[in-house]
C-alpha cells in the first residue's frame, strides 16, 4: 500500500520530533518513522531497580529563552537549573575543570612546563585541531591533558581533525588568565557550559517523551527502512508498505540513509562509538561533583558523570547512579569489559569494592560522536546540494553529521519547518 505525505522525517530523536512538531504548527503534515519501539532518540531515561539512568549523561545546556519556553511551558517538563561542577582527574587528584584555567592545583614542574608551552606558542593559524589546541594553550598543557584526552575520545589523529566546531565548546586562553591560573585558585566558571538544566523528575527522557508525546499520532514505531528511492521519491518499509512524500528530512545516521539511498559510503564519515556503563551505587558517591574528564590512557573511560549528584532522584537516598563513558571506534567497543571499569573505579578511589556495585547496565553507541575530520565540511555541502535538488534535507547530529546537542537540533527543527 502506498500512502502520501508532504513531509516524510526519518527517525524519531529530538530533531525529528520536534520538526514534526512545529510542522504541525504551520498545519502542515508530516509522518515520522521510528525504528525502535518508543520515540525520544538519545533523550530517552530508564530505570534499572530504583536507579534513573539516561543514555549516558544528557544535560541541557543552553540559556537560549526560546528553547527553555519550548521545554517548559509547551512540554511542561520541570527543570532544575545546576551550576556546573565538573572537574579532571589528573597527578592521581581531581581538579576543577577546565585544566588550563587551574594549573594552580599542580605540581610545580608540571605548572612550569605548562607556562613555558604556553609562552613560546608559534602557530598563528591553525590548520587542524592539533594545531588549534597547540595555538591555543601550548604544547605542555596539550601534552599533560588536551592531546590525550581528545586521542582518547575521538580516536583519531588530531592533525587529520578540523578546528571549525572548536571554539564553541573550547575557549581560547589568554596569557593574563594562565599566568593567574599558576598562582591562584580561579574562581569564577569558566567555558560553554557553566550553567545547565535538568529535568526535576525522570531523566532527560522526560524531555524525549513529551516531545513524542506532541506527535505520537504522526509516529510510526519499529519501522525498518528497506530502501529509498530518490527518483520516485518513495520509502519502502520491511512490512511492504511505501510512502511517498514531497520532502524527505533525514535524522537517521547519514551513513545508513546513504545505504537505504543506494548512494556511495564515504570515509569521511567516521564515527566515535560510546560504550555507556550505568551503575548503580549501594552507598553515597564520595564526592559532589556532576561530572569528571579523564585523560589517562591506561583508564578505559574518558569522562564519568553522577547522575544522582545531577538530581537526588535518580537514585534513593544512601545509594548513587554513575554514567561512565569509554570510547572507541564503533566496531571496537567489544574491548571494553566491566571488569577493567571497576578496577579504575577502585584506583580511583569511587568505590571500595566491588560489593558497593548495586547495577549495571551497558548501552553500545555505534554513533555518538561523529569525528569533524578535514574535508567533512565541504563533503557535506556538495552532498546537501545534490539531496536538496531531489527535496531531501539532512539535519540531527548524526543526520547532518555534525556535533551539535539537543538544544540545537531543537531549534533547527524550527527553522526548517519555517522553510518547508
Ligand atoms: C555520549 C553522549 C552524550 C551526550 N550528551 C549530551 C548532553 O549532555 N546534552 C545534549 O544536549 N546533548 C548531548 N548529546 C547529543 C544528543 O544526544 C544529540 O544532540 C541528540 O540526540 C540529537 O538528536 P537527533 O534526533 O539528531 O538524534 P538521535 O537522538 O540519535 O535520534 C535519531 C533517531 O533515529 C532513529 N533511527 C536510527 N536509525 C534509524 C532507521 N534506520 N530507521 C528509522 N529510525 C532510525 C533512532 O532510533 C533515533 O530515535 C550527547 C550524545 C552522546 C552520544
């Protein structure tokens, strides 16, 4: 059976929701098919026993007016706003985060290598991500925390990484900051997000699930993509059915749509995989920060998040709710065992023993981060260019391939629906 619609939008995360949602707006029609059985995407919440777990740590940070009106007052979600405490783990102690801006809390030789990189930068215009963070704050504090951290995150050669989407997240220094950094505590937070918000109860997936809610009628749950026919303008389905539509707004990981589409695979698309531990905790976590980045090689996880520090829900009162993230190459997350997570919980002094571990959970992300390599930008124009002649517009993280939160995909979802 074939049936119409204007606006056929593949995958039902926050930006396919939310499009169809401000479709709706503009009375326009739109459907949405959704492989999996509930709609939310990655902001979705679970429990396991009494623990609230998200698919990893999903914090809103944004102070955009426009999307805390959108989650509050039209999705009704409660939220809490959190100042962010969030620290690294580095000489065996945590510090608060970011590094560069609390050298203070080093060792002395340590804090000299880091001012001596710092001052005898030479790059001027960086033509990679190696070389922006090299520009940026210097050579020793991107050997004592930056290189690391990001090899181990994105699993890539930084010089084959573009600096485009850095400054957003990453600030540049200045030499008046670092130098101040070396001699006293920094008090004032510092970077892209100092303040976030947090739904009062359920998870981030309440967010997820009102946005589903809004359009559940428009939603078609457990469908299966066979195949995408540009020409004809039709999705079939594995079930037999067929949709033809006008326009084609694609959420699904751009990789996949270009199999449906029976397009050419590109190597410029890579993707960092995310293996999520949810732990619950028979005791209190012993400390009272939200988060922890960890550039450690020998440490499986490159950042560690406690949920039940986020919001006392999340896990009853004596007990705690942990996010622990390593990363990998999507086909490599096999490698990570639970074991060797407990060890460095251990080492790092987190838990006891392995007594103190109530649950886990393990959630495999074959796409979580996709890898902005050099190149990737101009692929994705001339890519665009070409879908958009045949009335497909890609957007979404892993849509669009581009490394963005929810907040963004929430309001690109609303200019687009203003152009459709
Ligand atoms: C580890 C990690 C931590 C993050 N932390 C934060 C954070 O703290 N704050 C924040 O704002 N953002 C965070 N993000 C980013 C956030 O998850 C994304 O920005 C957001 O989910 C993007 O929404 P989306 O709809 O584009 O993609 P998704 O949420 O991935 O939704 C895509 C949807 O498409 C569906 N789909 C996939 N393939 C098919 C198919 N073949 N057919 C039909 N449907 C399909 C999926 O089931 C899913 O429902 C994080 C991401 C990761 C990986």
């Amino acid at each position: 059976m074939t049936s119409t619609v204007p606006v056929l939008i593949l995958g039902g995360g926050p930006a396919g929701l939310s499009l169809a949602m401000y479709l709706r707006d503009r009375g326009i029609e739109s459907r949405v098919i959704e492989k999996s059985s509930t709609a939310g995407g990655l902001a979705r919440s679970f429990r396991v026993g009494p623990y609230t777990f998200d698919h990893s740590g999903h914090l809103l940070h944004t102070s955009r007016k426009e999307v805390l009106d959108l989650v509050q007052k039209r999705l009704k979600v409660g939220l809490n706003r959190i100042e962010r405490r969030s620290v690294c783990y580095v000489e065996d102690k945590f510090i608060p985060f970011p590094y560069q801006q609390n050298l203070f809390y080093l060792k002395p030789e340590t804090i000299r290598e880091a001012l001596r990189g710092f001052f005898r930068r030479k790059i001027k215009n960086p033509r990679n991500f190696l070389e922006w963070l090299e520009a940026s704050c210097g050579s020793g504090i991107g050997r004592q925390f930056l290189y690391p951290y990001n090899r181990k995150l994105w699993n890539t050669d930084l010089s084959r990484m573009s600096a485009d989407w850095v400054p957003r997240f990453l600030p540049s220094s200045d030499a008046r900051e670092i130098l101040k950094s070396a001699f006293y505590r920094e008090k004032e937070p510092w970077g892209y997000n100092t303040v976030f918000y947090y739904p009062t109860r359920g998870g981030i997936g309440t967010i997820g699930g009102r946005l589903a809610d809004q359009v559940s009628d428009r939603t078609i749950l457990n469908a299966r993509i066979r195949k995408i026919d540009l020409v004809k303008r039709l999705v079939h389905l594995a079930d037999g059915s067929v949709w033809r539509y006008d326009r084609l707004v694609s959420t699904i990981p751009l990789p996949e749509f270009l199999k449906f589409a029976g397009l050419p695979p590109s190597p410029l698309l890579r993707s960092t995989g995310v293996s999520v531990f949810n732990v619950g905790l028979r005791r209190e976590f012993p400390h009272d920060f939200h988060w922890c980045y960890v550039p450690e090689a020998h440490i499986p996880f490159y950042r560690f998040g406690v949920y039940s520090n986020i919001s006392r829900r999340a896990a009853p009162r004596g007990h705690s709710a942990l996010y622990i993230e390593c990363a990998a190459p999507p086909d490599r997350l096999g490698r990570f065992r639970f074991s060797s997570v407990l060890r460095s919980l251990q080492k790092l002094r987190l838990i006891r023993s392995a007594r103190d571990v109530d649950v886990v959970h393990r959630l495999d992300l074959r796409y979580a981060y996709p890898v902005p390599l050099l190149g990737l930008a101009a692929y994705r124009e001339r890519l665009a260019r070409r879908l958009g002649k045949q009335g497909v517009t890609l957007m979404g993280r892993f849509g669009a391939w581009t490394y963005v939160a929810i907040s963004d995909v929430m309001v690109e979802a609303r200019e687009l629906a203003a152009r459709l």
